[in-house]
C-alpha cells in the first residue's frame, strides 16, 4: 500500500512538473532574415533585439541568416522557421506551384504585413530614342547580378516582353554597370531596388540620363494580369538630376511572413509592437529601406493570404 502511495504521489509529482513546464514554456519563433548585411537579415535582426518584444513571457524570437528569398519560404513551409523574409513574388509563385523547375505547392507559408518595396528602373542616355523595353533590340544592356533578385526579375520581365534573347546581356552589380554605361559600353541598365539609387546618380553626373516608362509596358503587355504580385509606382521627378519627370514603373515588395502553425496570439502580439509609433521608430532607425512602414501599407503589395493573428490586426486597424 506504502508503495503504491509513494508511486502515486512521484506520477503527480512528474504530472505537476510537466503542467508547469508546458505552462511556463515559450513559444520559439526562429525567424528568417538573408545573407550576412543584406536589408533581409537586418529585419529579422532588428525585430529580435527590440526590447519591449524581447521582454514578452509568451514566445522568444531568434533571428537565423539564411540565403534569402527562396531558402526562407521552404524553410518557413516546412516549419523550420517560423517566420521569414520573403519576396511576395516568391510567396505567390509559391503558393501556386509557379516556381521555377519546382512545382510543389508551398501553401504553410502566410503573409503577416508588408516591409518595403524593391521598384524597377531602367536607365538610359537621354535621346537614346529608347522609349520602351522592345527598343532594347540588339543594343548591351546590364542586367544585374547573375543569380540576384534584379536578374531573375529582369529576365522574367524581358522574357515577358520577348526581349530577353534579343539583347547583348551583360550580368553585373548596379556600380559596375554604371561605370560601363558612363563609358558608352552599355546602351541601358537595369535596377531593382529603392530609389534613389547610387549607381543611378553616379551614371547621372557623366551622361545625360533618361528613365523608360516600366509601367506602360507592364500594362500594355498584360504583365500585371499574369504576375498580380507586382505593385505600381513611380520615380518621382527630380529624384535623379535631369530627369524632371515622374517616371512610372512596378515593384515587388518585401513580406515578413509566418507558418501557418504560429499562434495567432503571437503574430497579433508582435504586429502590435512592431506597429507602435516606438517599433515603427526602432525599425525605421535600423535602416532607412524601412522608412516607408506604417499601419496603413501594412497590407500593400498582398495577394495571398494572411495568416489569421495579422488578418485580425489589421482589421482592426481599419486598412484590411
């Protein structure tokens, strides 16, 4: 009898310790930001070291570097990470088994709020007669990085427009391509980043620069209809010395997002402390890409679904 009290009374004990751990335990959110100085990992940094987030009992956020984009949404589909980094291109070509060579379907990965924008511009000589993507027929051209988000977008684009394989493509960092078009050895380049640009203002003190019209082709081509990920907007005029006009073009935009299996609790928790006049201030002062976060572009950019913590955020907020 003695025995079977002693028994009795070490399970509870066991049982006791066991509530308490799972009661106490914190959720771990690993959170996905890109290579070592690049704008991803300074999210993921900048949200892991905000203090008021760091001082919440429920969950823990650990940022983790990782190769960007595509490596953040499998690993945040597969519940390796828990949130992530990723272009809204990606979340939706994803979603929709649209990736190229991968035809899975990475449907756990759900969108929390919008970062910023990453637009498109292609600069040219002034005079050029160069008015729209189909006038880069035989002519050099840079096209980005071999392997970046510049090039992939720049081929997709042209590929789209039929000119891909029929320019002189030149893969290179956007400095690089300033230099060659300052010294005539490209007719064009391309960019897709935030404006204003550094290479575009280097090409603008040695040429007499001209930006084409992204968004007229992008319409006219149907470009919008088959990729609704891209958002439009325009260069505004003067942001480059003699370009004195607007200049309309698209952008992919940059989306933290979370798995599916994240409690609604903490993504509502973390959205309304990165989304508090001192989290927009804190993230804004890790990096000015960020400068364009606020409760009302949260939702910008999306065209997939939210995950159910910032569905009900953001609708409380009134911009959903």
């Amino acid at each position: 009898m003695k025995a079977k009290r002693l028994l009795l009374i070490g399970f509870i004990a066991v049982l006791s310790m066991a509530f308490c751990q799972s009661a106490f335990a914190k959720e771990r959110i690993v959170f996905g930001g890109g290579p070592a100085g690049g704008t991803f990992q300074v999210v993921a940094n900048g949200i892991q070291v905000y203090k008021p987030l760091k001082a919440v009992k429920e969950f823990k956020v650990q940022a983790q570097s990782s190769a960007g984009s595509v490596e953040n949404l499998r690993k945040t589909n597969a519940g390796r990470q828990q949130m992530s980094v990723v272009y809204s291109g990606h979340v939706y070509l994803g979603r929709n088994g649209m990736m190229k060579n991968d035809t899975k379907k990475y449907e756990d990965v759900l969108a929390v709020s919008w970062l910023y924008g990453a637009p498109a511009q292609l600069v040219v000589r002034d005079g050029s007669g160069i008015k729209s993507v189909k006038d880069l027929v035989g002519k050099k051209v840079g096209v980005g990085n071999a392997g970046s988000g510049a090039f992939a977008n720049c081929e997709l684009f042209f590929s789209h427009m039929g000119v891909w394989d029929k320019i002189e493509r030149n893969a290179m960092g956007y400095n690089d391509a300033a230099q060659a078009f300052g010294n005539k050895q490209l007719d064009a380049f391309w960019l897709f980043t935030a404006f204003p640009s550094g290479a575009v203002i280097m090409a603008a003190q040695t040429n007499d620069i001209a930006l084409v019209n992204l968004d007229a082709d992008a319409k006219a081509s149907g470009f919008y209809d088959k990729y609704p990920y891209f958002a439009k907007l325009a260069v505004p005029a003067n942001t480059y010395k003699g370009v004195d006009y607007e200049s309309p073009s698209f952008q992919d935009s940059a989306l933290w997002v979370a798995n599916s299996k994240v409690s609604a609790d903490a993504v509502y928790k973390m959205l309304s402390l990165i989304y508090s006049d001192e989290g927009l201030a804190h993230m804004k002062a890790q990096k000015k890409t960020f400068k364009n976060m606020s409760i009302k572009n949260g939702p910008i950019g999306i065209v997939t679904p939210f995950h159910p913590g910032a569905e009900k955020f953001w609708k409380e907020k009134g911009v959903l």
